[in-house]
C-alpha cells in the first residue's frame, strides 16, 4: 500500500495514494539490497493504480518489496525487506517501516501480510522533526505512547485493507 505522509508526522494527514509500480525480489540472505548482484531477479511487477498491489510470494522468506514508480509528486521509497511466512494460525499483519503487528484472521480468509510504503512529497524534508514520533520509532524502541498509538493506526490500516480486499474480491465475482 503506497500511503503519502503529506512531509508531517502526523498521520491524521496521511493519504493512500495509487500510481506506484513496485517490484518484489528474493533476498539471498543477507538483508543487503543488491539489485545488480544476488538479489537482481526481478520476481513480479506490480501496479497499485488505486494505492494497492498484491503480489503472492512462492514460498515462506524475506523479499524485497522496491517502489520502481512513485505516483506523481511523490519520492520513490527506499526497498524495503519483508519476511513472509506462513504462520500455524492464519492472521492479518501490517508492516509499516521496520516495525509490524498482526491480529488473528477472524474472518476466515487465509490472513495477508501488507508492507505500507509511506513517502512524501517530493523534495519534502521534515525540518521541524526534533524526533521519532511514535508511528516513526524502530524496532524495540518505546517511546510515550508508542505502543498504543502504532498499535491503533495499524489495526485501522488492517480493518480498512480487509474492508478493501473483500470488496475488490466480490467485484472480481461480479464481473467473472
């Protein structure tokens, strides 16, 4: 999900936008992004015209998900690394820079894993940002609110892509 920051970190203000093209590649296990050497096969290219891609891994392990096409105004995002596997109990995760969280899949659906790519505007530099904000901490590092405020945001990220998913799943049905 390509998700446009607006250069704030508040994410009242953050928009999903479409036009982003993103690329999925294997990485051959050294979490170092290497698009010319080990991890250069290019596995599947994805459009998000309406700010979503999916792609279906072949088999459990870490991939590469890089944004070749930012929508227009925005940068393109660094590559992120994703680990996917197939958990014992189906659920529904959300990875949002280098951080995550997952909630039981309730509705039977075989659960999914999201990576939500944030950008800003082109050029943007947040200036004002003395520190991380809660939703921008890295792994393991707690600060006020953090916790709760991250955990918060994702679950309404989760709602709103299953809400999105079963939605595109009965267009789908309709049209076939």
């Amino acid at each position: 999900m390509k998700v446009n920051d607006q250069g704030t970190s508040d994410t009242s203000d953050d928009r999903v936008v479409g036009g982003s093209t993103f690329e999925f590649r294997l990485d051959d296990g050294d979490g170092t992004y290497e698009p010319d050497g080990a991890d250069a096969p290019v596995l599947a290219t994805v459009s998000a015209p309406h700010g979503f891609a999916v792609f279906n891994p072949p088999a459990p392990g870490s991939y590469w998900v890089i944004e070749s096409i930012a929508p227009a105004g925005l940068d393109v995002a660094p590559p992120q690394l994703v680990t996917w596997g197939v958990p014992a109990t189906p659920q529904n995760c959300v990875v949002l820079r280098s951080g995550g969280t997952c909630i039981a899949d309730e509705d039977g659906s075989g659960g999914f894993e999201m990576v939500v790519v944030t950008d800003s505007p082109t050029g943007e530099v947040l200036a004002s940002q003395q520190a991380l904000p809660a939703t921008d901490a890295g792994p393991g590092v707690e600060t006020a609110g953090s916790a709760t405020g991250s955990a918060t945001w994702m679950s309404v990220i989760v709602i709103a892509t299953a809400v999105g998913l079963l939605a595109m799943t009965i267009g789908r049905r309709r049209r076939g």
